[in-house]
C-alpha cells in the first residue's frame, strides 16, 4: 500500500509493508533506497511481535524525533504488528521546522489508512 501526499512543495510517499523479521526490513530498505536515489531522506518505523517485540525508527537526518518517532506512533495508535512503515521525503525548498515536519511525518504515515485508499 502506498500514498503520496505534497506539503510546501516537498513530496512526501508513504509505504505499508508486512514483516516478519528485520532482514524483511533491511531488504525493503535497500530497494527503497534504489529506486529513490534522489531523495532526501528515507525515514521509517517498524514494530515486528513474534515471541519478544522488536521496535525501531530512523529519523534518516532529519532532526531527532521529528519523523521515525511520528511514524511509529501511528503504527501504535493503529495497533499494528509485523509492520514497516516508510515515508520518502523528496525536499521541496521550504523548510518546514521541527514541529512541521512532526506533521508532515504523522499525516503521511496516516494516509495510508484513509478510507478512500
């Protein structure tokens, strides 16, 4: 599942993807990363429960807390598990400060579970 949503002339696109393992993540990743070499910044979080729960988030550059902790709070309000979600920043020129880019990261990761998807 996937989402593209623009603010302030950056492009934001959102991936859904099921994961058992960090190896899934790592190999998600690494395509990501070739298929958008262009980007930004590559920011993600995953929670994977499979007997112990193993929880990560990457920022990917952008100023701490501002994009993988939003990121995995939607996966946490949405009670989700063996997840990995990734949000591909295309930076559009404006910069959007800690707090916009808190938004950006939580709305594009929330886009992904609009009814209209």
């Amino acid at each position: 599942m996937q989402s593209l949503i623009e603010i302030k002339k950056s492009k934001f696109y959102s991936y859904l993807y099921n994961v058992n393992s960090a190896n899934d993540v790592a190999k998600i990743l690494e395509n990501l990363k070739k298929e958008h070499k262009k980007a930004t910044h590559i920011c993600y979080a995953y929670k994977i429960v499979d007997g112990v729960e193993i929880v990560k988030f990457s920022d990917d550059g952008e100023p701490g807390g501002t994009a993988g902790r939003p990121i995995l709070n939607v996966i946490e309000k949405k009670n989700l598990k063996n997840v990995l979600i990734c949000v591909v920043r295309y930076f559009g020129g404006i910069k959007l400060g800690a707090g916009g880019l808190v938004r950006a990261y939580s709305k594009s990761a929330s886009s992904l579970f609009l009814e209209e998807k």
